[in-house]
C-alpha cells in the first residue's frame, strides 16, 4: 500500500514547493512510493482523511489557515513543519513587529495606504481572510513530529528527510543525514 502523501502551502512565498520540484529523478521514484493525495501543485479542493506524511509550509497568518490547520492535524499521522516560515514564522511573522493592533496596521497599509484606486480594506466579501492579531510559527498552534527548516530547505535535504520517513525509519535530522545543499 502507497503511502498517503499531502504538501500544504499556507503564509508564505512558496519557494519551499519549488525546492520540492527540484527533486528531480527522485520525484519519479516518489510517484511510485506515494499517492499524492493534496497540494497546491495537484487539484484537490479538500484536505482528505487518513494522510500518512504532510509537509506544510509557510507560517500562520490568518484563521482560514488556522481552520485548515487543525483540520491537518486531525487527519494526518506525520507532520512535518516544512522550512523557515513554518517552523520560525520568518518573513510573514515580521508584521508582529508593528505592534498589537498588526493586522489592521498591516490591512490599512496595504489596502489604504498604498492603494492608488479605490481605496479601502476588503471587509466580509472572503477576499482577504481574516488576519490573526499575530503570524505563529505551526508548531505554536498544533502539534509537529518533525522540523525541516531552510529558506528554502534544499532538494538534497528534503529527499533526505523523506527517503527517510518513507523507508519507516524516524530520520536523523542532524549531521550527514540532512546535509546542506
């Protein structure tokens, strides 16, 4: 039986998918190890039941990724917190900078401040989800087996961890298991 495999982009610019794609030869012997039952890169509208392995990127940023977040977690055995965004929040965590009121700092700059047509922040139309009042890392808001971290991690590194996990052994996330590429 094919292991159930989900990737998952969130808060972030999504270069850690495209690290993934740079796997090469390895996504052919992947396709052959895995179903890929969830991704940006696949058309699946919702997150299925019963996911072995989910790598997630990109951080926490508003409750749509929160709501999809939780419902992650409820479905997959092992998650996996997948470069910068994801395990430290990284570049959209730095909006925490600006204080309490973030979100609406970040909304009034954004769709106020720099607009030059039609200024105004898109408010209930689901345009823009709600913001959370801070960007969290994913481990702050569920429970994660595994870290990946790099901006982006790459191929190299993330074929290790795989490889890894898919051969049913817990990965040794230091040295020359996961070296820098």
């Amino acid at each position: 039986m094919k292991i159930r495999l989900a990737t998952v982009w969130l808060g972030g610019c999504a270069g850690c998918h495209m690290s993934f794609l740079d796997l090469d030869e390895f996504l052919i012997e992947l396709a052959e190890a895995v179903d890929l039952v969830y991704s940006p890169v696949v058309d699946v509208k919702d997150y299925p039941e019963n996911v072995d392995l989910c790598l997630i990127e990109g951080a926490v940023c508003n409750e749509d990724n929160l709501e999809i977040l939780h419902k992650i977690r409820a479905r997959t055995k092992t998650l996996v917190a997948f470069g910068d965004c994801a395990v430290t929040g990284n570049v959209p965590a730095m909006r925490n900078q600006f204080g309490i009121d973030n979100a609406e700092n970040v909304l009034q700059r954004a769709y106020i401040e720099s607009a030059q047509n039609h200024p105004a922040v898109p408010k209930g139309d689901g345009i823009v989800p709600p913001l959370l009042e801070r960007v969290r890392p994913v481990h702050e808001m569920v429970y994660v087996e595994y870290f990946l971290p790099g901006c982006p991690p790459s191929a190299s590194r993330i074929k290790s961890l795989v490889a890894q996990l898919l051969s049913g052994h817990a990965p040794k996330l230091e040295g020359e298991q996961l070296k820098f590429g």
